[in-house]
C-alpha cells in the first residue's frame, strides 16, 4: 500500500503542484490519475520514487517513509513506464529490457533468459531481441518499456501517460495487454492519463484531481459515474454533457446503444450467450 499524508510539493521557482494531499493507493489494484495538463498528477507520481522529493508531508510504501530510503535503490525496486518509453537507442532491445537486473548484478546468461521470457509475457516476438529502438514501431516500443519496468519484479509499477504517443488501435492494444497482465501478475500499478475513458477502463480506483493536486472525488469507476461529487466532476467525465447518458433503440432487429444526441456507442449484447 501507497499512502499519501498531507503531501505538499512546491518548486523553487514558487510553483505549487501539490497541496496538501491525502490519498490511499491499495496493494495489487490498479490506481489512475486523472486530471488536465499541470495538475500535478506527474508530479504526485515522481514522489512515489523520490524522482520529486515532497515539501512537506509523509509518502510511505508498505509502512516505510520513502524519505528515509537510498533514492537509486527505491527506484532500482519499482517499475517505472514513461510515454516516450525512455529506451536507450544505443543498446538493443533486449538490452534495454535488462538494464537494471544487470545493475543489480544479475549474470549476463540469467539476464538473458529474464528478458525473453518478458517479452513473452508483454507479446513480443523474440526475434526482435537484437533490433535497436529505432527499428520498432511506437507500440513494439512501449511493450519493450513495459517489459523493462517488468524486469526488477517490482511490487510497484509507475505508468506515466504510457500509451499517449501511439495510435487509437495499437492504444487499444495496449491497454487490453496492461488488464491482461494485471490479472496474471496482480502488481499496485499507479496509473496517470488525461484521458477520463482510459481511466474508466483501466482503473480499480480513479481519483480525479483538480489543480495543485486537489482531490475533486476518488472510487470505483462505476461509483464516480452514478454519483458525480460536484460539477466540476460531472463535466470532466462528461456527464453534463449527456456523453454518458446512454440508452437503448432497435436497428434492424438489434439493440444499439446511443447517446444522449443519438450517436451510436455499441451494441447490447445478451451477456449469457454473447448474441
């Protein structure tokens, strides 16, 4: 567990991106920030690895004050996953993956096999283990991102806005593998996106944050959408905007789901059989 007392960060310069911010991150489930550009949601993200030191306040993992603990070892003990993937484009993919496992001392041979058996694991073919970043497509990189964040198996795993430079289908892609790792893998992944859907879908708890970090409403995705906390909550997930309003018509004897100006969303399916 992640926990968050009364966390402060202000920047030299006067800047405030957290204010006095209390949260709780749950072991083994998947945590998503959410919130516009400069809310602080990066920069709450960076505390947890003391990448961001706090002003003031306590960050404690498991009962441990992270303020307490070697900055390069904290980090060498927790995943972390950056939307421009952070690969270093002189050494090879596989490489790449095994960074910190070889830091750490792990022999070249035990690496090795580490780091096919994760590109295993994220859907990369082995055969790429020998290419150079440059000579991946944007999702082949951030699989092998994913993969290295992987390779310490770390309890924690920080993902920062990972699938934003990629296309809607590979993105697609992407957050299908993350849910089908989280179910095999069960790690406390903290999650940060703009993007209210991708956190409606990936998330076990949403927070979503004003500025300078301020808790606007935290839950369950289904717990935000039928009880909006406030209007500033309800615009952001688009509620105002009947965008979740949905209902049901009949097209040509099937069920489409439409929204509030009649815009189709999906089709209902009978949840027993799948027709």
């Amino acid at each position: 567990m992640i926990e968050f007392r009364s966390v402060t960060k202000r920047f030299p310069d006067g800047t405030s991106a957290v204010s006095n911010l209390d949260l709780v991150i749950p072991a083994h489930q998947t945590t998503v920030l959410v919130g516009s550009s400069g809310c602080g949601k990066t920069t709450i993200l960076r505390m947890i690895n003391r990448m961001v030191d706090a002003t003031s306040g306590t960050i404690e993992i498991d009962g441990d004050d992270v303020a307490t603990l070697e900055p390069v070892r904290l980090r060498r003990r927790i995943g972390y996953v950056m939307q421009n993937t952070g690969l270093l484009p002189h050494r090879r993919v596989l490489e790449n993956i095994v960074t910190v496992p070889r830091l750490n001392g792990m022999p070249k041979a035990e690496a090795t096999e580490l780091g096919l058996r994760l590109m295993d694991t994220v859907g990369l073919d082995r055969g790429l283990a020998r290419r150079y970043p440059s000579q991946l497509s944007g999702g082949q990189q951030q699989r092998v991102g994913v993969a290295r964040g992987l390779a310490v198996d770390p309890n924690i795993l920080l993902m920062d806005e990972p699938f934003g430079a990629v296309d809607p289908i590979v993105r697609a892609e992407l957050q299908t593998e993350l849910m089908r790792l989280q179910v095999t893998l069960g790690k406390t992944v903290v999650f940060v996106t703009h993007d209210i859907d991708e956190a409606f879908l990936l998330g076990d708890q949403v927070v979503i944050l004003q500025q300078h970090a301020v808790v606007a409403q935290r839950g369950t995705p289904g717990e935000i959408l039928a009880h909006p906390a406030s209007g500033f909550v309800s615009d952001f997930i688009g509620a105002e905007r009947g965008k979740r309003a949905l209902r049901i018509v009949e097209t040509n004897g099937s069920r489409v789901v439409v929204d509030a100006d009649g815009r189709p969303a999906g089709v209902l399916v009978d949840g027993k059989n799948g027709s």
